[in-house]
C-alpha cells in the first residue's frame, strides 16, 4: 500500500519569469527548470535526483504532511531546497516571454504515470520570497487544444505542449508551475 502511494506523484515546478523550475519522474526542458537548468548550460547547482520532485514521496505527503506539498514538489516540512532561499532557487532567468502569446512547453518523463498536467503563472516583485499555492492558482494557464488539463496518454515521454499566457498578466520575475498528478493512484492529492 505503501508504495501505491509513492507512486503517487505530484510534480510541481516552479520557473523564474517563466525561467527555473521544479518535479519528480520527469522534469520541464522548456523552459528549463531551475532544478534541471544545469543540464542546458545554465550555471546552476547540479541536482542528479532532477526528475524526483514527489513532494517527499506519498507516505510523507499524506501521512506526515496532511496531503500538502511545497509550491515546487519539496517536502511542505522541508527541506525546500527548490522554493526562494533554497539551494536551487538561485534566481537564473531562463527564457522571457511577451504577454498574452503561446509559450512552447517540454516535459520530458522518466516514468509515465499517466494522470494529468497542469500549468500555473503567479508574478513576484522580489525573486527571493516563495510565491504562494493561493497566487499560482488564480492563473492556470490554458494548454492550446487541451484546456487546462493535458491528459498524459501511455508511452508518451516526451511532451510538448503549447500553454497560452495571460493578456494582462506583466512580470519581471514570475514563477511558473508545473503540477502533474500521476493516474496509477488518484487518492489524497489537494
């Protein structure tokens, strides 16, 4: 039972005016996620567990944790190695974007779950305070053909996705979320 819910994964990124990012099983290639910028030439820290953002694993998130999960897939008791502060939260701007146009969006998965995906945008005036769940729900993005939801389909491991930003949303620094529920156990996510 245990290990039906560490496969349980809620992937959560986290990008820096769209730039840095964070998840588990996979990992954000465009824009390049601040927990794998160091794999497209960014100098960042390198984090070889890049692609295992699962909120601490199922046992920590539920039971430990009561369901709850920091905003880039740490632990919600920590360590938050990934939100502002934290070792991989160095403020690297990765890619720019104009509001209100189409952003090209990568996820590469090391195992498919299946599940879904969705995507997130909240504005920060100070790159070195975490932004909340509370701000990054008030805009979930659109993904072109999909809503706001993209079904992950069996076999896919490479996915590129097309997410619409907002018209009247402007940032210099802004976090960008990726959330992916794994479909192999829908139980206890918030």
């Amino acid at each position: 039972m245990f290990f039906r819910f560490l496969n349980f994964l809620l992937f959560k990124v986290c990008l820096l005016s769209l730039v840095n990012i964070c998840f588990s099983h996979g990992r954000l290639e465009v824009p390049a996620a601040r927990n794998a910028a160091w794999r497209f030439g960014f100098n960042t820290p390198i984090n070889y567990n890049d692609n295992e953002l699962n909120c601490g694993g199922a046992g920590m998130q539920h039971a430990t944790n009561d369901g709850k999960c920091g905003v880039c897939g740490d632990s919600y008791s920590g360590p938050r190695l990934h939100e502002a502060g934290g070792k991989y939260a160095t403020g690297t701007i990765v890619k720019s974007y104009v509001k209100g146009t189409i952003m090209n969006v990568r996820v590469r998965l090391s195992a498919n779950h299946q599940g879904n995906m969705e995507f997130r945008l909240c504005p920060t005036a100070n790159k070195f305070i975490e932004v909340t769940k509370e701000c990054l729900d008030e805009n979930l993005l659109e993904i072109v053909g999909h809503g706001t939801s993209y079904p992950v389909r069996t076999g896919e491991d490479e996915i590129n996705l097309s997410v619409k930003l907002p018209f009247d949303l402007i940032c210099s620094h802004c976090v960008f979320q990726w959330k992916y529920r794994a479909g192999n156990s829908w139980v206890g996510f918030y």
